[in-house]
C-alpha cells in the first residue's frame, strides 16, 4: 500500500503540498515535437565509438580530471573571454537551482520577463524567493519602460533574460537588453543571459560578455544535441563564478555525462551541421505555416515555433489523435492565449506534423 500519512505531509513545506511537478507528456508512438530535442540520433560508427570509450571508464571512481578536460573543451568551443570561468552542471536546471540558493539573502528577489523559461520562477519558489514575472508586449518583445521600473522597484538579485526567449524563441532587442543589463548593474544585481537555444540564434552575447562584471552566460548541451546527457555550463567572471561554485554539490557530473559531452566537442562538426539543417527546416515551416487560413506565426531565432491558432486546445488534441505531439502552451500566460508551440524536427517528422496541423484546425 503507497499511501503517506497525514503527520508525515505536514513536515513538507505548504508551498510545496499546493505546487504542480513539472509535466512531461507521455510520448509512446508519437511524433515527438513538444520538447525542442535534437530529432538527430548518432551515426552507428559515432555510437560504436562513443560504446567503447564509455565501456571503458573507471565507473567505481568518483569523477576526476576529466571534469576539467571537459570545462576547458567548453570554454574553447563556447570562445570564452580571458578572465573568465566556467562552472558545470546536471542540465541548466540544476545552475538555476544554485544560483537561487547562492543568493538567497532576506529580501532577494529573482526576476524575469514573461512568458518565460518556467524554471526561473520554480527555483525561487523551492528557495523561498520572491519572483516577479514582467509581460513582454504582445509581439512577445521586451518591454523596457516596465523592465526599468521593475528593476528599480525590487532590485532583484538575478535577473534572467532568456537569448532567445522559451517559448516564443525571438532574440531581444541588442540596446533594449543592454539598457536592462545597465540598469541591473546600478542595483547591484546580476544579470543571466540564458543562451540555451544558441546553436539556432544568429547572434549571441559571448562577444560583449567582458563589457560587464556581473553578467553571467547560461547554456546547455541540450539543444546542442545531448538532451539525455544532462549538462550544463555558466561562464562568468572568475571571482563570481568561484563564489556561486561553493554551493554546488561534489560531483554532481557523472564519468559518463562528462565523456559523453566531450565526446560530442571532438565531433561538434557533426552538430553543427545538423543544426544548419534544422535551420533549413525552421525556414521551410515558417513558410509553410504562414499559408494556413487562422494561423499566426512569431519569428523564432530557435529550434521551436510558436504560432497562434483559433483553437487551441481543440488543434493539440487533433494532432495527438493524429500521433503527433506539440506543446500547448496556451494556459501558461494570458499572452499565449490559443498558442501551441512546436519543436522543428526532420524533414519527414516536419511533414507529418504539418498534416496532422491542417487536419486538426
């Protein structure tokens, strides 16, 4: 019997008895485009050799130095500016988490704009944080007259802005983000620049990350291509990331998300390559969705499409009918009323999933 007794709940935190987990739909048999994966398996000669240098790690050791291999192989591919360091974790997710915890002083405050990532707003909830979400505009842009006074008004000790934004996959406006990035400077807040989506954007902050000392750069290998592997990197200035390090648990990446990641930098040829195609494929369905009767599409700078339909609860339930799985998103804000958002997948699941979308509408 899997049941918990009542005196036991009452040691949990209220905020946590009444909060939702994090969903993930069951995708058995689907067309699996509601996640912004890497569609891309490894070539069988890629599996074969990554199978033996796995097979031939020291699985009864804790990890050791090639933790370090791998943060240097990261910070040469991400061209990380001199003076700078880079801290590894279990996915984004878990330096979101740290960083929530590394600044956990009475009174802090994390901010963002809206819709966003949803982890920036669980991580200060778990921390017992404030969050102060603020609404994009309704072309899902920056809104700076309500960005600066919301930094003036709570002072937030981090502020994320996500480059380009989860989930309608635009890249900000580079001097309305620089204006931001300033006015959290004057607070004495830090500024995060998620690039999680960067192998699909046209432009990224890495070339400006040195104008300013408290900007730290998040990324992922994720969208890179190991969504399974789990991991994920923050560069900053090395005295910053040298504080936030102190809370991040020993060891907390494996022998083998650390040889898997290094395995993919030696053939990051491979991903890129890749990456050009979804690129090619984002072009195609922006294209193709455009030309369907009561559908809007937003530019996406990402490897997902956010586009607005007239139902959308009725459109996502046709196409799961249909096999085929999105993400409706219309209930996370009052900006996505009647949105879906899709992830851009091969040229066949591309297909399929344009087919089950007119059939569904």
């Amino acid at each position: 019997m899997n049941t918990v007794s009542a005196p036991c709940l009452l040691r949990i935190r209220q905020d946590i008895l009444s909060m939702h987990a994090y969903a993930i739909q069951d995708s058995t048999g689907m067309v699996k485009l509601d996640a912004m994966e890497n569609p891309y398996r490894l070539s069988p000669d890629l599996q074969e050799k990554l199978g033996r240098r796995l097979g031939a790690l020291a699985l009864n050791r804790y990890p050791g130095a090639g933790v370090d291999a791998l943060r240097q192989a990261l910070a040469s591919y991400a061209r990380m500016p001199k003076g700078f360091d880079i801290m590894l974790g279990n996915g984004s997710d878990e330096l979101i988490s740290l960083l929530a915890m590394a600044c956990d002083l009475p009174g802090a405050s994390i901010m963002s704009p809206v819709p966003g990532f949803v982890m920036y707003a669980m991580s200060a909830q778990l921390q017992g944080l404030a969050f102060h979400g603020v609404p994009l505009t309704a072309d899902f842009e920056l809104d700076e007259s309500a960005m600066l006074t919301a930094v003036e008004r709570y002072k937030p000790a981090i502020t994320y802005l996500a480059y380009p934004n989860n989930p309608s996959a635009n890249l900000w406006n580079d001097d309305v983000m620089e204006s931001i990035i300033c006015a959290v400077g004057a607070v004495g807040g830090l500024i995060v620049l998620d690039e999680a989506y960067q192998p699909f954007a046209s432009r990224s902050y890495i070339d400006r990350l040195e104008r300013h000392r408290h900007v730290l750069l998040l990324r992922t290998l994720s969208k890179f291509g190991l969504a399974g592997v789990r991991l994920g990197y923050l560069i900053g200035p090395r005295a910053l990331i040298a504080e936030i390090d102190k809370v991040r648990p020993p060891y907390n990446i494996s022998v083998v998300n650390c040889e898997c990641a290094r395995f993919a930098l030696e053939q990051k040829e491979v991903f890129a390559a890749q990456a050009l195609a979804l690129c090619a494929q984002r072009s195609m369905l922006l294209g193709a969705l455009s030309m369907l009767p009561g559908v809007t599409t937003f530019k996406s700078e990402a490897n997902m499409i956010l586009l607005r339909v007239p139902d959308a609860e009725k459109t996502f339930a046709g196409m799961k009918m249909r096999k085929v799985l999105v993400k409706n998103v219309s209930k996370m804000h009052p900006l996505l009323s009647n949105c879906l958002r899709l992830t851009v997948g091969t040229a066949d699941e591309n297909a399929q999933m344009l087919t089950a979308l007119k059939e569904s509408l």
